[in-house]
C-alpha cells in the first residue's frame, strides 16, 4: 500500500529486499500459499490463508504502516 514516504516501486522494493534477506527461509516451507503482509518499516509481518486477515492484523498493529504483500512461494499474489 503506498504512502506518502514511498512510491509504489519503493514499497515493492524495500518489501521484496526484507522478504528474500530476512523472511523467506523461515516461512517458504511451511506457509507455501498464503499470504504474507509486511511492514516495511518494521519489519513485523502477518501470515494468513487469506489475505485481507493479513492486512488486518497487520493494520491492527500499527494503523499508519507502510504494507507490503506476497503470496509464499510464487512470483505473483493472485
């Protein structure tokens, strides 16, 4: 979701980079399929099945976040 501080390639961006670097190899194996929602600026993110539950619980965290999704394990979310 892009912000004022962000454009939409800077979310995609830093969100990929946080993903490959710190993220992947804890969740790849065994949240294949769903939806990851990130953080940008914290690095907190959300798993879910579904991922307006992700976006929720991440926004419930910190209303003003930067967010940030993937589908685990493929090149696009839908």
């Amino acid at each position: 979701m892009p912000s004022a501080k962000y454009s939409r390639d800077e979310v995609a961006a830093l969100g990929q980079a946080i993903y490959e670097q710190e993220i992947q190899q804890k969740v790849e194996s065994q949240s294949k399929g769903q939806y990851l929602v990130l953080d940008i600026e914290t690095g907190e993110y959300e798993i879910h099945q579904d991922d307006l539950v992700a976006t929720k619980r991440a926004m419930a965290k910190r209303p003003d976040a930067v967010l940030y999704g993937l589908r685990i394990g493929y090149r696009a979310a839908y």
